[in-house]
C-alpha cells in the first residue's frame, strides 16, 4: 500500500469535522502531536483500514463544516484511515456534491432535468447566476418533479444548513442561499400525495394522517403489526409470506422479492445484511423520498422485518445526498426507536439484534446500481462490479446481502398483516400488489399516486389531470422509453410494458405537451447519461459522449441531413445495450431510440 501523504496541513476547522466523527488521533501516525512512545511502534495497520468504510462520512464532515475538501484535509483523513491519499481523491472527485477546489460555503443546486427544464430552469439558472458568495451549481434530478423547478441550498458550516425552494423563483432560490434559517418551510409530504386521506390506500395511508415523528402515533395507526407478526411466523415463514406474496422489486428489475431473502438466508457465509437502497435518482422519481418523509418509521420496521428473515444484524440505509429532510427524518426514528427497544440487541424482547445505520450518498446516479452502492459504502469509488458473484452471496463487505428499494420494503408490512394470499389478490397475476407512480410534467396535479397493478396509462394520468396537446409520455425515466398520446391504454404491470416495447421501470411517469421541444428533451437524457456515467467501461464511456455528439448535431439539422447521425445512433446504442457492465450503459439509449421510432422526433 502506497501512502504517499502531501504537504498539505488542515485547518482547525477540518480536523474538528474529521474528529468530530473518528474521535481524537491516538499518536502521530493518526495525525496527532508526536510522543515517545509513537517512535517504538507504529500504530494503526488492520484495525484502521478496516475503517475505510468511514471514508465517504468524512469526506461528508468536511464539506458540511467548510464547504470543500482541501488537501490539507484529505491527508489527515487518510492519515486517520490508512487510506492512500491518491484513492481517497479519487472518491472524493467521483462525488457531484464534493468538490476539491476552494468554493464559497453556500452552494446553490438548480436542478436542470427534464421536469424542471419544462418548468423553466434554464431561465431561473440564468437570472440567479453571479450572486456573489454563492456557486450555483446545475444539478440532475434533485427528487422534487412535483414542484418544478427546483434548487437546493446548501451553507456549510457547524451545522450545516439546507433549504429548499420548489417552485422555485429567482427570488426564492437566492433566499434559500443567503438565508437558509429564514427560507419558507417546505409543505408536508402528504402536498405531494392528491390522494391523501384515501381510504382505499396501502403504501400511502399513513401519509398525511400521522405525524411522522411521532412513533406513537405511527404504532396507533398500526405500526409494528407486521413486525410482531414477523416474529410469531419465524424467518423461515416470512420469506415464504413474501415469496407467496408474489411481490417483486419496485426499484426497475422486478426480481422476486422472496426469492433473494431465501437465497440471502441460505447462505453460510456470516454476517448477513440488509441493505436499503434510497439513492433514488432516476429523473422524474421522487416516490421514496415521499415515503420516507411522510412515514419513515414504516421503512425501519420494514428494514427490521428484512433483517429478520435473512438473518442479518445490521442494516444500512444508503440515502441519496439530496435529500435533506428525508435525512432528518429517518434519523429521528432511528433514535426514538433505539431508545424504544425497536432496534438494538433485543428488538421487541424477542432476542433478536438489529441495527440500522444511515449512509448519505453524494450526487452520482449510478450509486442507485447495487454493486456500485456496495462500494460507495465501503469507501471506494461508486463503480459497479463484475456478476457473479451476485449480490446474495457476495455482498456488502464480501458478506451475503439482501438490497431492496424503500418502496419494495414498505410493501412488505402489507402483505404481512393483509396476508399473502390477500396481497396477491391486488393487481394482476404476474404483478402482485399496489404500485406507486410519480407523475410529473404537463399534468394539472403532480404527485405520488398509488394503483393497482394492472390500471392503466390513461386511468392514471386522467387522476393527474393531463393537459391538452398531449404530445408524448415517458415511461420510467431517463433509462425508460416513449410511448404516443394514442397508447394511453397500456396496462402498467411489467408484463404489460414490456409487451408494449417499453418498461415500467421505477414508476416514473412524465407527460409533455406539444409545446416541449423534443430534441432539445433528448439531448438533455444524453448530457444526464454522458454526466452520470462512471467511466469504468468503454462502451458506456465512450458511447454517451458519442450519443451526446450525434444528438447536439441532429437538434441543429433536423430532417434528411440527420440520417447518418441516426444511423450512428443505432449502432451506438446497440453497442452500449450489448456490452456495458451495468444497467446505465445498457438502458442509456432507450428513451431516444422510442423518440426515433415511435414519436418521429427528427421528422
């Protein structure tokens, strides 16, 4: 191992972040003042880098307390963490929310993705940028499609400081920068949910009916039922509640749910765990952090039941960066149900340990991706790996591991304590259940809407209120694909997409109107993929920045003179589909091959 630290000495401040976090150094080979006793021997060796996976929070307790991370900074992290300094920047440079370079403690992210570039974000970025002490920073989907445009504000120091503006105005978004403390309160989360209060609701019937920090109110309205009935089925039955169930992954893949518990639970290999995948950041998915805000004592029994049945004693709860109050959400009802026995080494009574801790992701899409997620944890960059070995037996920490979506998990209390036979009954044969779908864009009432598997297209966006002139909808986001104003009748189930030539994907459901220009749509999806791509292979690296290319040169010269550019497309695209590691590269051109072939968007 090559440790190869600079010249570089950190401030107070950022050895108070680091501190705060790892505790004091114990000798000078941790950064401490130099002893003695620290010529005999040197400290550190295993026990400290079986601390790497402590790499991402300290690289977040830097940039929370001075806004950026210094060299000085990241050697006495890594001094800290016996991590060699050339890998630790590249973690830290693989982040869209860290930065390396000095910058001004208040960072403006105007998201510009597709639901905010409808609403206008281009002209917003335009009439904010040049505020002095404030960096604007265009950013991808910030989870806030309901309410575009949308900007976050985020003033770093002890502690840092967030706010958020959506809608949000020139106005608005520089009052979130310079005076976060005294920005408007953000509207509850039932304001993202039309059907709140519903009576026929499963995932969303909490939402807007309890107050979501009290954990005696959630228990009133029927928390921990599922849990308690969990632990009088044993392990074994929950995952065959689960499997019966026939619920699969609400993340895009639809695996079976149970069938990755059973496979993570046989394993032999110890310790287990569970991990929940929050770093939604699809363009035009924003369901999780609904959920999450609105009832997030719901994803930690869930967590526990998951737990549970896998044989797992700890959880972790990656969480997208973007996500301020959904944060401080979830990490009050960790710590009111610790103290409440819900968590810890006797859950319930019942002998078992389980504990949940939150990791904060930090701006890269492709973190959403297991494997990739894996390594973020662990303090690597946030690259996927090479399957198999798949995930249940060669996980997090090389450790057999169950990862499951926050939607997937909240699924789980209903069918415990509705039954897996009463559970399966809703929707269709092949997709069991409710589903959730954020829709967005040319619609009168954005939102979160929950349905029955097997509803359709049209029977939802009639509940959203579409506009007139309907021009297009794009199922699944920026990975999904196209459908026409004439296709409305699409049953959303997995089967039902992909029967259409398209994919459910996460829920995602985007409307736009013909007054939306769609090649300037679709160069956006390849600026998002060029951006977002981890560079680890050479189809997906190279192949974004070429669709980019192709797709710039089409918007300028529509019509006979973009066929080759098309044809280049083609090849591209099949080139990415077939040969990329991962999901990214493989669904990167998608949504513009439905646009080629089923809208005519270059005609």
């Amino acid at each position: 191992m090559d440790l190869r630290f600079g010249d570089g000495k950190p401030t107070d401040e950022e050895r108070a972040a680091v501190d705060a976090l790892l505790g004091p150094p114990e000798s000078s080979w941790e950064g401490a003042d130099r002893s003695g006793q620290d010529l005999r021997w040197a400290r550190g060796g295993r026990a400290a880098r079986d601390r790497r996976d402590l790499l991402l929070p300290g690289l977040h307790a830097v940039s929370d307390r001075v806004g950026w991370i210094s060299e000085g900074a990241l050697d006495y992290l890594c001094r800290r963490l016996t991590v060699p300094p050339a890998e630790a920047y590249g973690v830290a440079t693989f982040y869209a929310m860290f930065s390396v370079r000095p910058r001004p403690a208040t960072v403006l992210h105007l998201c510009t993705d597709l639901a905010c570039t409808v609403a206008g974000a281009e002209a917003l970025c335009a009439e904010v940028s040049g505020e002095p002490g404030v960096t604007v920073q265009r950013s991808p989907c910030l989870g806030l499609c309901e309410r575009a445009p949308a900007a976050l504000a985020v003033r770093a120091g002890d502690p840092v400081r967030t706010a958020v503006a959506a809608p949000a105005t020139a106005r608005a978004a520089l009052l979130a920068a310079t005076s976060p403390d005294s920005a408007p309160e953000e509207p509850p989360a039932a304001a993202a949910v039309p059907q709140a209060g519903g009576d026929d609701l499963v995932l969303l019937r909490r939402v807007g009916v309890v107050d979501p920090a009290s954990l005696d109110d959630y228990r009133a309205h029927g928390g921990y039922s599922a849990l308690r009935r969990a632990f009088a089925l044993g392990p074994a039955g929950v995952i065959r509640e689960v499997t019966d169930s026939g619920l699969a992954g609400r993340g895009g893949a639809a695996f079976p749910t149970g069938r990755k518990w059973q496979a993570t639970a046989a394993q032999p290999d110890h310790p287990h765990y569970v991990v929940c995948n929050a770093d939604e950041s699809e363009p035009g998915t924003f369901k999780d952090r609904v959920l999450m805000e609105g009832d997030p004592y719901a994803l930690i029994e869930a967590m526990t039941i998951a737990g549970y049945a896998t044989g797992a004693h700890r959880g972790y709860l990656y969480l997208r960066g973007e996500y301020p109050r959904a944060l401080a959400r979830l990490e009050h009802a960790i710590t009111q149900t610790r103290a409440r026995g819900l968590l810890g080494d006797d859950v319930l009574g019942q002998g078992y340990a389980f504990d949940i801790e939150i990791r904060r992701g930090a701006g890269a899409y492709i973190c959403g991706e297991e494997t990739a997620l894996f390594n973020s944890i662990e303090g690597y960059r946030g690259e996927p790996r090479a399957k198999p070995p798949f995930p249940v037996e060669k996980g997090l920490f090389g450790k057999p591991t169950a990862a499951n979506n926050v939607e997937t998990l909240v699924n789980v209390l209903p069918v415990l304590t509705m039954g897996a036979e009463a559970y399966a009954a809703i929707g269709t044969g092949r997709s069991t259940g409710p589903k959730l779908f954020c829709v967005s864009g040319s619609v009168a009432r954005p939102g979160v809407y929950e349905l029955p598997f097997g509803a359709t297209l049209g029977e939802l966006l009639g509940l959203a209120g579409v506009r007139d002139g309907l021009r297009a909808v794009l199922l699944g986001g920026a990975a999904g694909g196209f459908v026409r104003p004439d296709e409305l009748d699409i049953p959303l189930t997995f089967e039902g997409t992909r029967e259409a030539g398209t994919t459910l994907g996460s829920g995602v459901v985007m409307a736009f109107d013909d007054t939306v220009p769609l090649p300037r749509l679709l160069l956006r999806v390849a600026e998002f993929f060029r951006d977002e791509s981890c560079g680890q292979c050479v189809p997906c690296r190279v192949g974004t920045v070429r669709q980019e290319e192709a797709l710039r040169r089409i918007a300028e010269r529509t019509g006979a003179g973009a066929a080759d550019d098309i044809a280049l497309l083609r090849e591209v695209g099949r080139a990415m589909r077939d040969a990329s590691i991962c999901g990214l590269g493989q669904t990167a051109w998608n949504a513009v091959e439905s646009a080629i072939d089923r809208l005519g968007a270059y005609e």
